[in-house]
C-alpha cells in the first residue's frame, strides 16, 4: 500500500511536496507516513473522539443516562405510532417539528447530538410518552440535569472539532490554542488525557511551526513555555536553514559576475595612488560585515513574534501576501507549514460522497462524470 503511494507521489509529481501525512492513529497509516519518509500527525477529529469516547466509558452514571436516552430515541425512530404523536405533540405546542438523533457507538459527536436534541425536546418527548401504551421508562428532571452539565463538559470539544474539519482555512495552526481554550473552559484537574495530548501537540514541529507563522496566534496559542520556547528555537532553526539555501543558490552566478565585472569599475591601483589610501583600503576589506544565517535568522523571527498580532477575523495568508518582503524568509515557512490540515475529515467526507455518487444503482458512470460530480459537490 505505502509503495503504492509512493510511486503515485512521484507520477503525480508531489514527492517533494509533502510536507506532512494528517492520518489517524492507526498502526499503518504510521508505518506509510514511515516508508513515506515525510511527516506523521494525527487528526485532530479522530484524536478528540478516542479521548472523549474513554471519558465515557469511565463513568458509570453516564453510560446508564446514554443507555435509558438511546431507548427513548430508538423507540420514537422505529415506531410509527410513536412518530406520529410527537409530530403532533410538537406542533401543539409551537414548536419545529424535529426527529431524534440516533447515537452511532463510533462517533462521540453524535452522542452530544443526540442528548442535545434531547434535551431540547424535553417536554414533547416527555408528553408523548405520557400519552402512549409502551414500557420505555421516560427520563426524569434529574437525568436531564445531568445531561446538561454533560452538554456543558463536551460543547467546548464540539465546536473545536467543527472549526479544526473545516476546508479553506488553515486549520493546521488552529490546533494547539483550541486545546488550550479547551483546557481553560473545562478548568477541570482530573482530565489528565487532554492535558498529555495538548504537551504531544506542542511538541510536534508541523504543528508548532504553523501555530507560531500564523500571525492572529504567535506565542499566545502555547500552554507550556518550556515547548513555547523550544517551538522559537526551532522556528529561528528552520528560517536559519531558508537563509543558508538561499545563500548557496546564487554562489556561482555572482562570482562569474565578479570576473566579468570592467576593469573601469576597479579601484585604482597602489602604483596610481600613490599607496596613500593602501592602508585604509585594506582595513576595509577586513571588517566587512559576513552575513551569518543564524544571527540573521534569530532577528527576522524576533520582529515577527513582537509584532502586535492581527485580529483573529483577519487572513493569515492575506497577511503574509502582504509582508513577504518583510519577512522574506518565514514568508517562505509559511508557504510550507500553514497548509497544515488539522483533520483528514475533510478528504473522508470526499471519499464519503464518492461511494454516494458511485453506488449500486449508479455503477454506469464513466471515471470522468464521477470526477466532475465530485467537483460540483465541493465547490458548490
């Protein structure tokens, strides 16, 4: 498989391209980022759901509230009769006419849908209980408390991971300060777990290095300084490394220049001088400044950092289109780290909407109508 996709990264002309493989956690996808040579990072989605997915099942009482809430829903989803008196309930009282949301054991976000729809449809569900022959035993006003200080405890990780799937955003930057918010919104000692993945995150380079070049975030996304730090370093490390390859790449064009430059532009020599300027000339010559790419690069990226942060509405890529002769060589960073994905969710729900379009009752179409289809759908 990793072979496979080597050879297509160099048909497709992306070998150098790569900079990071946003998978997730599964041994193989590691052992293709490995064969691969290029960077590993886990989906942040895929990160999120295994965490709140263990809190889950660690707490007793909560299992017991998901299993009574899964019984009402699956009983209002699969009887008619019950369907209809909550339709008829819902309208009664003014309210939208909604179904429940069945809970997928797979995804924790659609256990937060459905004790959210829930806890919303309270009243009629409760109503329309009341007013049917079954033994589902309804939910009570403790219950539902509970399920809404769950609904307190998972909106923050709701809505990271909604921002964190997005599509044309660089969402790769966004990853390491949504889980600091995380963590300061919980305030919460024992979730050991988010705390131990936030210090992996801030550890990674890929993300550090997009966390640090987008400039509505900088150093404030960072919940330890220690890594904060070492992030600075590596940045200073890597804008070191741009300025060393920018210095190679001219070398021998400047000096065939040097050669063929007139002997009209030269000094005069010490015979038509006299020697009087011999002294003075050479003392010059001697304390030229030599560029030194790490100094160079420590200064560049100290600018960067002090400078005020743009608004977090503001473009990031707006931003370094406009300050690329400023910061001419983390300009060239950013180019590499800001197309960062935080999730793989984005190229799932593509490869999702293929096996829609390209189904059993649709098996006839040609590779390039299912092509343009695709497009359509994204682009819309």
């Amino acid at each position: 498989m990793a072979l496979v996709k080597k050879n297509a990264m160099i048909e497709w002309a992306m070998k150098d391209k790569v900079k990071c493989l946003v998978t997730d956690a599964a041994a193989n996808m590691i052992a293709c980022s490995r064969i691969l040579q290029v960077t590993h990072s886990v989906c942040i989605a895929h990160a999120l759901n295994a965490m709140v997915k263990m809190s889950f099942d660690q707490v007793s009482a909560l299992c017991d509230i998901r299993n009574k809430a899964k019984k009402v829903v699956t009983y209002f989803r699969s009887s008619t009769s019950a369907k209809e008196m909550l339709t008829q309930v819902q309208r009664e009282m003014n309210r939208p006419v909604l179904k429940l949301v069945n809970e997928v054991e797979t995804c924790w976000n659609s256990t937060f849908h459905t004790l959210q729809r829930l806890h919303a449809e309270r009243q009629t569900v409760g109503a329309s209980l009341a007013s049917l022959k079954t033994d589902i035993a309804p939910l009570h006003a403790q219950d539902f408390k509970a399920i809404q200080q769950i609904l307190c405890v998972l909106t923050p990780f709701h809505l990271a991971r909604v921002e964190l799937s997005e599509e044309k955003r660089v969402s790769g930057s966004k990853v390491i300060p949504l889980l600091k918010m995380i963590h300061h919104s919980l305030q919460v000692e024992q979730i050991r777990c988010l705390r131990e993945h936030i210090w992996n995150m801030e550890s990674l380079s890929v993300m550090t290095m997009a966390t640090l070049l987008n400039p509505r975030i900088k150093k404030l996304g960072f919940l330890n300084q220690t890594k904060m730090t070492e992030a600075v370093k590596r940045l200073q490390a890597e804008c070191g490394n741009v300025i060393r390859a920018e210095d190679e790449r001219p070398s021998t064009s400047s000096s065939s220049q040097s050669t063929e430059a007139p002997s009209s532009t030269q000094q005069p020599t010490s015979s038509s001088s006299g020697n009087l300027w011999l002294l003075l000339d050479s003392a010059v010559d001697q304390h030229k400044p030599s560029s030194n790419a790490t100094s160079d690069a420590i200064v560049e990226v100290d600018r960067y950092l002090t400078e005020t942060n743009i608004q977090r509405a503001e473009d990031p890529l707006e931003y370094w289109r406009m300050q690329k002769h400023v910061y001419p060589h983390l300009y060239t960073l950013a180019l590499q780290f800001l197309c960062t994905p935080a999730s793989s969710v984005p190229c799932e729900r593509v490869f999702s909407k293929a096996g829609e379009i390209q189904s059993k009752r649709r098996n006839r179409l040609s590779p390039n109508t299912v092509k343009q289809l695709l497009f359509l759908n994204k682009n819309n």
